[in-house]
C-alpha cells in the first residue's frame, strides 16, 4: 500500500538520499543504494518518488520549505517592522543553512541539479522566497527612507545569506546563532543602514 507524501518512510527516503548524495555525490547513489539505507526494497522506494531525480528535487525542496514558511509568516506578522522581518528571515535561513550533520545548502550546486533539469523546477520555488525577501528589502527601503535599487539590493542580501553554505564549507562548526547576527547585520548595512 503506498503511503501518503508526508510518511515517516518518504522522510527517511529523503534523510538517506541526503546524506548519499552528500557524501557520494547524485551520480554515485543509486534507488538501491538509498533503498538498502532506509531498510526498505527498492520497488517500495518508487511508490513514493517514481524516478532518482524526482527524490532530487525533493530533498531540495525539502532544505527550502521551512524558509517560505517562515517567510509567509513574517510577512503576516503586523507587529514587526520591515527591519524586524527582514532580520528575523536572514537570520532564520542563516541558522537554518548551518544546522544539522550535513551542509545541505551544497546539494543545490550539484552539477545533476542542472543535468536532470531539476534545476528548472527548484527555480520556481526559489524564486518565491527571492520575491519575500525582495519585498522585505523594499519595505527596509520605505521605512528608512532610503534611495536604492531593491532588485540589485535584494541579490546582494540573498547571496550574502546563501554564502553561508560555503562558509560551512571552510568551518563546519560555524556558530549558528553567531553566523546569523553577522549575516543580518550584513544584510542591513548593505541596504543602508
């Protein structure tokens, strides 16, 4: 019988395949590979992701999810200013770049990600959280009153807060909560202020 999306054997397909791709790279980790992980046969692995690549962009998805959420809901949060917001999500996704044994922020730079067009699905989902944090950058804007280009400031905050998986890179013991209030200061000087 095959199990709804959010079963705890679809997450403990998506935690092994993480940790394979992690460490053997996407081409190195096989359904069987990943199956044999997770204790299960892999005919039953495919009742929950039909091809490798559709567990791909999941385990993506997966690193992402918890940001748009925290996005959506600062965004609806009427007793934060647009500086608190902005912060609050930096320092959100900076903590969340550096939690847990594995650096999942590197599974995006895969070369498959783009080799198996995954690339262009996570695009879409990507984009909604670069529009939160464009939004959040112009409301930052507005409430300081400050002249500048939100489009280029907002790629300028998101690389800052997406190099944090390269920072990991070089420190694997990176402080999250020290991380984050650097990055977010960052983040506030670069738009001004």
């Amino acid at each position: 019988m095959d199990q709804p999306p959010g079963s705890a054997t679809r997450q403990r397909i998506v935690d092994a395949a993480t940790v394979l791709f992690l460490t053997r790279g996407y081409g190195g980790t096989s359904t069987r590979d990943i199956a044999a992980a997770v204790g299960i046969k892999q005919p039953s692995l495919y009742a929950h992701f039909a091809v490798k690549s559709d567990l791909l962009l999941e385990v993506l998805l997966h690193a992402l999810r918890p940001s748009l959420e925290e996005s959506a809901r600062l965004q609806a949060d009427p007793t934060l200013s647009a500086v608190e917001r902005l912060s609050a999500l930096v320092s959100f996704d900076v903590r969340l770049l550096c939690s847990g044994a594995a650096n999942r922020g590197l599974l995006a730079y895969l070369p498959e990600v783009r080799a198996t067009g995954v690339a262009a699905q996570l695009a879409s989902h990507q984009k909604v959280l670069h529009d939160a944090y464009r939004v959040l950058v112009a409301e930052v804007l507005a409430e300081r009153r400050l002249d500048g280009d939100a489009d280029r400031l907002t790629t300028s905050v998101f690389a800052l807060v997406e190099g944090t998986v390269l920072r990991r890179v070089v420190d694997p013991e990176l402080d999250p909560d020290a991380t984050a209030a650097e990055v977010a200061a960052g983040a506030l000087r670069l738009i001004g202020g």
